[in-house]
C-alpha cells in the first residue's frame, strides 16, 4: 500500500526558474496494483516516481508506504521495498562487471543480510534460476561482462535484479523507450510477466499508447503536476487503443 497525501513540489522556488512539479497530489495505490502513468513531457510523472522512491522529498504532504510514514525518508531507507527501472539501460548496472557481479553488488547494496552473497555456489545457482525466467539465454552468460550485452538483455535484467531481493514495489519510468520496438515489446512483456510472478505494486511511465492499452489495471493522466483524470476498474478494462486516442486529444 502506497499513500500520498496532498503531496506539493515546487523546483527553484522563488527564482524565474520557478517549476511547480507537484501540486497537492492525493494518490492511493493498493498491493499488487498496477498503474500506468501517462502525460504530456514536464507534467511531473518522473516527478511522482521520485518522490515515491525518495529521491526527491515533497515540500508538503505526507507518504505512507507499507504502513510506516516515509515522507523525509531518503531513498536508500526505502529501497527494501522499491526497485526500479529506468529509460537508460546503462543506469541500473556496473559495464565493466560481469553478469553475476552486478547482481552481487544489487544484493550488497540492499543488504539482505540473510542472503549469503559471496563467491557462493548457492548463491550463484539462484541468480541462474532467476534470469533463466527471462528465456533469452543469459544464464548461461553470468561471467560476461554487462557491457557487451544489448540495451535490451540489460534492461532485461535489471528486471530480473529488481525481484531478487524481494522488493514490493517496481517503478518503470519509460524502461523500454531507448529499445528498438521488437526489443522494447518483448521487455515489457517480461515486465508484466514478473509484476504478476512476483506480485508486485508497480507504476509504469510510459508514451506508448500501445502499451497503455496493453498493461496494467489503473490509468493515471497528469497534466501540469495534477492527476488529471484516474481510470480503473471496469471503465479500465473496457478502453481500447482506441479510446485512449481520443481521451489524450
Ligand atoms: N531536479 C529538478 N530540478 C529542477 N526542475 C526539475 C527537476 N526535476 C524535474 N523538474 C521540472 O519539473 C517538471 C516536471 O518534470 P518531470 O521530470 O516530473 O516531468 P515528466 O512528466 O516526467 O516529463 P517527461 O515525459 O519529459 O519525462 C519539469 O518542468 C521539469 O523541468
Ligand atoms: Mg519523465
């Protein structure tokens, strides 16, 4: 359960510069839901994402994620529950390190002490397991190194690192964009497929109308740092492409 409540944010306050990137949003998000943010370029989706994950902390209002309020929590207390996934395949990962490196760095770094994380046989096997899910031969590729992979294969597996360490919550901002379509349709579908596996909470950032129609449970529009219009339920699953056409016009 994810809670904002009359959440503002204004960038440069005070200055020419002044951007309100966030105005007194309320947002409920239920376990296992699945939202998808759509919006004009600069109407604050990134913004939301960010205060949601920590990175940036709200001027006013309050969050409550999983029953503990977070609001002046930075983002590494809260990055047990949080992954993410961003537009860059080359943020989530360390190019110079292979596969099974940079998933042992994820581990570390979200300090699942009973995970034993060493030059550990088990540990190992358990990653190989993971990434067999995604069925594009990468478990058999864990000492290569990640830059010499595809966007695509990388993408693909900060996916994968995202749910091993048993977060609840991912965060997508517009992870397929930099992907060729073939590419792009096919990480997206392996996202779906580990949001229901895994049962996570998730919110996707994205521009393609196609995927709008596509995934997910619940449809937020934002418009200049409000949440325009929220469609879900019913009113959701019987909107076509074709309809979220018109409803962005
Ligand atoms: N760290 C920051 N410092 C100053 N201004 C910022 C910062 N982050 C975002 N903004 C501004 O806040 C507004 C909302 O930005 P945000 O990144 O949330 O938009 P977005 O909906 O994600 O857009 P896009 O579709 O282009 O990714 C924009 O005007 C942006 O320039
Ligand atoms: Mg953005």
């Amino acid at each position: 359960m994810i809670e904002l409540t009359n959440i503002s944010k204004t960038f440069n306050a005070g200055t020419p510069q002044e951007v309100r990137a966030l105005i007194n949003i309320n947002l409920n998000i239920s376990n296992e839901e699945f939202i998808v943010i759509v919006g004009a370029n600069g109407s604050g989706k990134s913004s939301l994402l960010n205060a949601i994950a920590g990175t940036i902390i709200p001027d006013s209002g309050k969050i409550n994620i999983e029953g503990n309020e977070v609001t002046d929590w930075k983002d590494f207390r809260r990055s047990k529950w949080i992954a993410r996934i961003f537009q860059d395949p080359f943020k989530g990962t360390a190019s110079e390190l292979s596969i099974i490196d940079n998933f042992r760095l994820a581990a570390i770094r979200t300090k699942r002490k009973s995970l034993s994380i060493g030059i550990n046989s088990k540990f190992k096997e358990m990653v190989r397991e993971r990434i067999a899910l995604l069925g594009l031969g990468l478990e058999d590729k864990l000492e290569q190194s990640i830059g010499t992979l595809s966007g695509g294969q990388r993408q693909a597996l900060t996916l994968i690192m995202a749910v091993m360490d048993d977060a609840k919550i991912l965060l997508l901002d517009e992870p397929s964009a930099a992907l060729d379509p073939k590419t792009s349709e096919i990480i997206m579908q392996k996202a779906d497929q580990i949001i229901k596996e895994f049962k996570l909470t998730s919110i996707l950032i994205t521009h393609n109308l196609k995927d709008v129609a596509s995934y997910g449970s619940r449809v937020i529009l934002m418009k200049e740092g409000t949440i325009a219009s929220d469609i879900k339920g019913e009113e959701r699953s019987k909107m076509t492409i074709k309809d979220f056409q018109e409803w962005f016009l």
